[in-house]
C-alpha cells in the first residue's frame, strides 16, 4: 500500500515567500513491516552482495556503554538499507551505478555515540550480486537492528528547520507566531522539514546543525539519506502521519501501543533519544565521500 502524507495545513510560499529558495525535495522512505527479497528495496532486509566481495566487519575499538559488544574484535556489519535506483529516481547515482546499500556496525562508536554506518554504489554486470548470508553480531541490541520492512517511496517538499538562515528566521518570527496563535500550526513542528527515513531534503535535526565538509574540497557536503527512530513525534504526528495510516477514529494516540508502534516506529530502531544518523557525501568530488552525524544524546 503507498503511503500519502496529507497536504500542509496552509500554504506556506503564499504566507511565508521568504523560504520558497531554500526549499528542497525529499523522499520519505515510509518504511513498514513486511518480507522483502534481496532484489528489492527495504530497510533492514536481505541484500545482495559481490561473489568476489568479503563481507565487511568493524575493526574500531568500542566505548564502553550500554551497547558496547561483549568482546572487542572484528564484528560484522548489518544491512540497514539497500536502494535500488528505480525507486528512487530523485536520488543522484553516481557514475554507472544504479543500487545503494547502507551498513553498520550495530554498537556505540566514540563518533556520536551510535553505529557507525558504511556506505556502498554498485552497478554494472550484476550477474556477480548474489543473496548474502552475513554473519550476525554477537550481543548487538534490538534497537541497533532494523526489523525488516518494505519500501513506500514519496516525494515531498521540505522547507528549512533548523537551517533556516538566522536572518530569514528572525525576520518571520512574528509571523511564525502569529499564524500558530490564530491556527495552531506550528512553522518548525508541522510545516517544515519532512519526518522520517528519507532521501534527500534536509536533515531532521533535533539539534544545532553539524553539516561536514569533504576533506578532500573543502566544500560542505549534501545531505544523502537520514535514518531516524521514528516517523513522527507527539507534535508533529499532525502533519506527517500518513493518510493510510490515519485511525478512523480518535488519533494515532489511541491506538493500542503495540498497533502504534508498527506504525511510529516501524523497523523498531531505537537511536539515542528518539534520535537519528544523518548521512552526507561531496556530489563535487568523484569517489563521492561520506560522512556521517548524528543528535541521538
């Protein structure tokens, strides 16, 4: 079933013209539970891997926290996402590339304290991709694992959050108040930046932003994908809840927790405080370098 997020409340070019240029496309991934096959695309679901490829295993040494691995050591890494170019058709492939895959490491890392994500384009002859059967980590923590789940791709529109330009939010402040007290509608909960696991837009940030620079250009980097814990929170569930998933009656709230859940926190991921990975790369540069951030303390 496709997932439809609701149109905004308001038009927002029309009340607030000043951030129609910093306006960006999004992919909300809509991850679901489900049994995907390793030819699709999913999160948390089988992938296809390089015959002539070893699968990749952590070497970094672990803080110790509450999900540190029982031992230190190689760990393999986990599939996480794995997207194929056709469904994703906003998402810029390198190259002749047409498949992204994510991995991680399922255990804190100094950076960030969260998994620490690998990064892989494939593409050309996939006579060569073949099903994986990876070795599972030993002592990894169910919130560090995502369940499996089908994809429901949807392109929308973000509008800057936290990235914002000072001056522009200072400027529309009044504004911003104005429209929450005469409707309710919040500008930074509801009318913003898409919630969610997604392609593209701007990162869900719940602090400061941390964009990085490529080390190699020195030019700030794009926003790839965000990984998130959840799909929306107490506030702003009043936008970017699916119209599909939307009770019949009463409101997501009243749904039993197990049934929310599903629907909330899908693949059961749990990052921090709610939190997300952002992952970003330098389109400028042809080995496409990645970083990744994180605000899940």
């Amino acid at each position: 079933m496709a997932r439809t997020t609701p149109p905004r409340p308001v038009d927002v070019e029309t009340l607030f013209p000043e951030v129609a240029g910093h306006r960006k496309t999004a992919v909300r991934l809509h991850p679901r539970l489900g049994e995907p096959g390793a030819r699709e695309s999913s999160l948390g679901g089988p992938v296809l891997w390089p015959l002539s490829e070893p699968w990749p295993h952590c070497e970094d040494e672990h803080p110790r926290t509450a999900f540190s691995p029982p031992a230190q050591g190689p760990i393999p890494l986990v599939p996480v996402l794995q997207l194929f170019a056709a469904d994703v058709p906003d998402l810029a492939f390198p190259g002749a590339t047409d498949l992204l895959q994510v991995l991680w490491c399922p255990f804190d890392h100094a950076d960030g304290y969260v998994p620490r994500p690998e990064i892989y384009w494939r593409g050309g002859d996939p006579s060569d991709l073949r099903p994986a059967d990876p070795p599972r980590p030993a002592g990894a923590a169910d919130d560090y694992l995502p369940d499996p789940c089908l994809l429901h791709p949807e392109r929308v529109t973000d509008y800057p959050n936290w990235d914002l330009p000072d001056e522009v939010a200072d400027a529309l402040e009044p504004r911003f108040d104005q429209l929450e007290g005469e409707t309710g509608w919040s500008y930074w909960s509801h009318l913003s930046v898409s919630e969610g696991i997604k392609v593209g837009g701007y990162p869900t940030w719940t602090q400061d932003p941390d964009w990085p620079t490529c080390p190699t250009c020195r030019v700030r980097m794009e926003h790839l994908l965000t990984i998130s814990s959840s799909e929306f929170d107490g506030e702003s569930w009043r936008t970017w809840l699916p119209i599909e998933d939307t009770p019949a009656t009463g409101t997501i709230w009243d749904l039993p927790y197990e049934q929310r859940t599903e629907i909330q926190r899908p693949p059961g991921l749990m990052l921090g405080d709610m939190g997300g990975i952002y992952l970003f790369e330098c389109t400028n540069c042809p080995d496409r370098p990645f970083a990744y951030r994180s605000d899940c303390s």
